[in-house]
C-alpha cells in the first residue's frame, strides 16, 4: 500500500466514529476541557477520553494546560486527505440536529464558565479594592495606557512648571509643548526632559510664552491641558479661550484645579491668585470661551489622604462649527 493509501485509511478510521466528528467540530469552534465536552456531549469521561485520546493520537488535538484543567483544541489541518476529509465531514454534520443540540449546550457551557467569574465579583463587592492592591502596578498601567494612547499626538501642556506631567505624556509616547512664563521652571524642566528616555513618538518641547497668549498656532495640537495653573493666572476665561484656539476642532481641553476653598495659607506660601472655584464658575468660563458643554468631575481631599482643597477635573471638546470652525 502507498503511503498516501495508507494515510487516508487512517483518516477514514479516524473519522468513521460519529462522536469523533461531534467532538473535532466543537473542538474547532471552542478551546474545551474535558468536563465541558461530557457536558455538552451528555457522555461519561471514560468514553470521551478515550476518543480523545484517538484524536490526540492522529495528531489532530492541540492541548494547553490550565492549572491541573487541560484544554483541547483542534484545528483542521491547512493540506492533505485530512482537509479535504474535515471538509467534508463538516459539510454533512452542518445539516445534523445533533449539531444544532450540540451548539446550543455549547453554548450553555460558554455561558456557565462566563458566570464563574460574574458570581465571584458578585460576592465580593467592595472588598474589591483592598484585594485589587494585589493586582495593581502602576509601571504596568502606564505601559497598558501607553498602548491605548496614539503615540505621535501632539497635546500642549500649559503652565508646565518642571514638567513632571509633560514627561509623563511623552514617555506615553506623545509629542508635547511644554508652555511656561517663567524661565527658572522652564530651566529645570529641560533639565528633566534631558534626562528622558521617550519612546517613539514622544517627546517634550518647551516654549516660553504667556497662558493667555500661547505660542502655539492655532489648531495646532490635538488636547490641551493645564494642571494646577488656573488659580495663578489672571484671567482664567481668557486662558480658556486660548486653550480652545490651539486646539484642533474636535480636540479636548483639560483643566485640573482646586475647587474654591479657604486654606489662606496658599496665597502667602504659594503665591496663589484665586482661592480655587466654583464649579458653577467654572462651566461659566468655558461657556465664555466658546465651550458650552464641559464635563466637571470633583475629587474629593480625603481621598487623596491630605488635608488639601478638593481637586475638579473639567474637560470640553472644541466643535466644529457648521460654516467655517470656531471654539
Ligand atoms: C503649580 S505649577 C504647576 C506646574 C505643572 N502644571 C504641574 O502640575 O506640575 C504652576 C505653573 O504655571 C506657571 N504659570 C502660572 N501662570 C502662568 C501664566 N499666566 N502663563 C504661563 N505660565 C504660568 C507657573 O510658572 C508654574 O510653573
């Protein structure tokens, strides 16, 4: 006999077993443990092991242990009397019922293992956070967030100071301006960005410029940002409004700042302007500025652990107006 007679016996053989041909269909469309194949197939684990161990034999399994679980998977071979053979096994098992009934406790079964995890975050709740402690890292998140963000975007960071933020946003692998009036923080700041290793696309450029005057051409950037910089400028609406400018229509413009408070201590230690705002004040600015629809979000002092002003982040995005594009 040839070897290509040879071969085809052993696929007819293989093949000739109607629970065979059930289980290489469920196997092609789920990965599946043996318990789930009983289960979908209503048989005992003797019987399924041993055709699974037939089909393991021919080569046609692929198997990934899970723990103390492992898990079947086939996959058609892409040539030879086995493809053609699979073809058209497949066709014929497609007008089955039993196959209908197999899908829809397949389905079943896809289902159950899905409610494992629902019913585990259903008993925990709230415990959630303490154990969450276990899964976070923050140089993980960052690399997560770096995927998530399109390297190359340009996004302006205004009132930089050091920037500690704009090294942050680069090291995201976005492009960042770095604006900033005084000279001494813009010193330091480029001291910082020296010492960078940014991926590609990021990077850190810094300007000397005025918040309401801000070097930056119009439509310029993709997102704006100013953090903890509105309680020191003179005009916050005016500061708004030129973040709008810069930015691209459709482009987002972030604020970050304390929410009005009476720690007086801030105006002599720090030199600070406004004893933070209202978040009325604050939708009253963007809508100032051309940016009627502004999303406030205000975080509480206590739940950063320090006695300090409670913190708002409002953002708006520039529209595009109807004849022409404008804040
Ligand atoms: C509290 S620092 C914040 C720095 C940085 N955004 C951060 O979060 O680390 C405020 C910065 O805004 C800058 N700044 C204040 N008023 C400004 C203005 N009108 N134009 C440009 N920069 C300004 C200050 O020089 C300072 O570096």
């Amino acid at each position: 006999m040839t070897h290509a007679s040879q071969e085809l016996q052993r696929v007819f053989k293989t093949l000739s077993d109607p629970t065979r041909m059930r289980i290489l269909r469920l196997l092609e469309r789920e990965e599946l443990v043996v318990q789930e194949l009983m289960e979908v197939l209503g048989m005992a684990q003797s019987r399924v092991s041993r055709h699974l161990a037939i089909l393991r034999e021919a080569g046609l399994l692929s198997d990934r242990r899970n723990g103390t679980y492992v898990s079947y998977r086939f996959v058609p071979p892409p040539e030879g009397s086995w493809r053609e053979a699979w073809a058209v096994v497949k066709r014929s098992l497609g007008e089955d019922p039993t196959s209908e009934r197999d899908d829809l406790l397949l389905q079943r079964v896809l289902e159950a293992r899905g409610d494992q995890s629902k019913s585990f975050f259903d008993s925990i709740g709230p415990e959630w956070d303490a154990l969450r402690k276990v899964f976070n890292d923050d140089a993980l998140r960052a690399r997560a967030v770096e995927r998530l963000v399109a390297p190359g975007l340009k996004v302006a960071d205004v009132g930089t100071g050091t920037a500690i933020l704009a090294c942050e946003l680069g090291r995201l692998g976005l492009e960042v301006i770095g604006i900033d009036h005084s000279r001494r923080m813009l010193q330091v700041a480029q001291g910082k960005i020296e010492q960078q290793d940014f991926p590609p696309g990021g990077s850190v450029e810094l300007r000397h410029g005025e918040a309401n005057d801000i070097p930056i051409a119009s439509d310029e950037v993709e997102a704006a940002l100013a953090h903890m910089v509105l309680h020191y400028v003179a005009s916050p609406v005016e500061v708004i409004r030129e973040m709008a400018r810069i930015v691209r229509p459709g482009g987002a413009i972030v604020i970050v700042d304390f929410v009005e408070h009476d720690h007086e201590w801030m105006r002599q230690e720090l030199g600070v302007v406004w004893m933070g705002f209202g978040l009325d004040d604050i939708r009253a600015f963007f809508a100032e500025a051309g940016l009627p629809n502004v999303r406030i979000e205000q975080i509480d002092s206590a739940a950063r652990g320090r006695d300090l002003p409670a913190t708002f982040i409002a953002s708006a995005r520039r529209r595009a107006a109807a004849n022409g594009e404008s804040p």
